[in-house]
C-alpha cells in the first residue's frame, strides 16, 4: 500500500468517526431536551395542583402540609433531572473534545493556514471574552442553573415549613412530623450528593 493511499484511508476513517461523533452529540443534545421537556411540564402539573390545593386548604397548617409533600416530589425528581442533565453534559463536553480533535487532525492533511485551527490566528484577549460570552450562554449551563435553581428552592420550602411546624402551635403532631421528617431525608439526600461531589472531585484530582 502507498503512502497516499494509506492517507486516503486516515482521511476516511477520520472524517467517519467524525460524522458518528456529530450523530451522537446531536442525540444527547435532544435527549437532554425531553428532559428539560419532562421537567417544566412537571412544573407546571405541581403548580397548578399547589395553586387548587390552596384555594380549597382550610387553614395554613393543611395548606404547608400539602406544600411540603409536593416540593419534597418536586426535590427528589429535580435532583434526579439535575443529575441526569449534569452526566449528560459531560458527554457532550467529551463528544466535543473528540471532534476539534479530529478536525484538527484533518485540517493537518490541508492547509491549516487557511482555518481557525491555524496558531497564531486569534488574539488571546478574544478567546477570553469568547470564552466568558459562550459560558453564560451555553445552554448546559443554563440548563443546569435552571434545574438547581427549582431545586434549591423546593428543598428551601421544605426547611422553612419544618422549621414554621416547629415554631407555630396550629400544626398537629402528624403535620409536625411529617414535615420534619420530609424536610430530614432532603437534607440527609444533600448531604449524601454533596459527599459524592467532593469524593468524585478529589478522585478526579488524584487522577
């Protein structure tokens, strides 16, 4: 086998393993999609079921009670998007590498003064501002605060109605209950994510 034929077939293989990397970049994009899809539609089902509760609780004890119970739902699938959303990110980051990798490697076979890739071409102070701009809206990121967001404050709701039930003397024993015990495994359920976090960071670190 030649030399350019050998070339030719990089220069294949190349251009299909990028094509197969766009094909699954594009697919965890809309899959991030349904589940950002899933989760405003689940939203807007919790408000709307807080907004008919509401109307029809007798006193605020009944009314805190059924709005501890839908934020802990809320809290528990919100984490789980978020979770989902996160690892999804990271294959998207990851997919990314991969195709300026194999761009990179192709335009080598061209003539790499005549594209982006080429060094020397762009000022640093640019790629900075590009890089910040780009940051604040990428749409993982924006995806990511909007889902943290919603569910900080559903564990926020949580807390404030355990701590009211605690302080106010209109709740029962079993509203009581319920709500320090909702607002108990949300904080036991932060605790145990932020210990994953730390311990995947310094695995990471080490690595």
């Amino acid at each position: 086998m030649s030399e350019s034929e050998r070339e030719t077939l990089l220069a294949n293989a190349l251009v299909y393993e990028g094509q197969q990397h766009w094909l699954h970049y594009r697919h965890i994009e809309q899959e991030r999609n349904q589940f950002l899809g899933f989760f405003f539609t689940l939203l807007v089902a919790v408000v709307g079921f807080l907004v008919a509760f509401g109307a029809r609780a007798a006193d605020w004890p009944t009314a805190a009670t059924g709005l501890t119970i839908m934020a802990a739902v809320l809290f528990m699938i919100t984490c789980l998007i978020f979770t989902s959303v996160r690892k999804l990110g990271v294959a998207l980051e990851a997919c990314d590498r991969d195709i300026k990798r194999i761009r990179a490697a192709l335009f080598e076979r061209v003539e790499p003064e005549r594209t982006h890739l080429a060094p020397g071409q762009r000022d640093v102070t640019v790629l900075r501002h590009r890089t910040m701009v780009d940051r604040v809206f990428d749409p993982q990121f924006s995806a990511e605060v909007i889902v943290g967001t919603f569910a900080a404050l559903t564990f926020g709701v949580q807390i404030l109605v355990a701590v009211d039930s605690l302080r106010s003397k209109d709740f029962s024993t079993g509203q009581r209950a319920l709500a320090c015990t909702l607002a108990a495994v949300s904080v036991a359920g932060v605790a145990a994510a932020a210990r994953l976090w730390v311990k995947s960071g310094r695995l990471r670190g080490g690595s």
